[in-house]
C-alpha cells in the first residue's frame, strides 16, 4: 500500500488507493489516524 498525496488550495490530503470494484471511503474520527485502516484495507479488497 503506497499513499498518494493529492494537493489543494487549503493543504494536502494523504490517502491510500488498494484494489479496485466499487469505491469504498473511510474517513476516521476526530483524534484517529488514516493508519487505523492500514490492517482492514487489505481484508476489505480480499475475494470472499
């Protein structure tokens, strides 16, 4: 997982982009970390 980083006006956004399908967005909470998702991405992409 490789994060990109997307500028704007108002700052830079980081995001991470893994797999492909349907979009899928997880925006976390006040005091949380992007890398909260580093562990579910992975699980979210898998074939079931």
């Amino acid at each position: 997982m490789t994060s990109q980083f997307l500028k704007t006006s108002e700052g830079t956004i980081a995001y991470d982009d893994v797999g492909s399908g349907q979009l899928v967005i997880c925006v976390p909470s006040m005091g949380d970390l992007r890398q909260e998702y580093r562990l579910l991405a992975p699980e979210m992409v898998a074939p079931h």
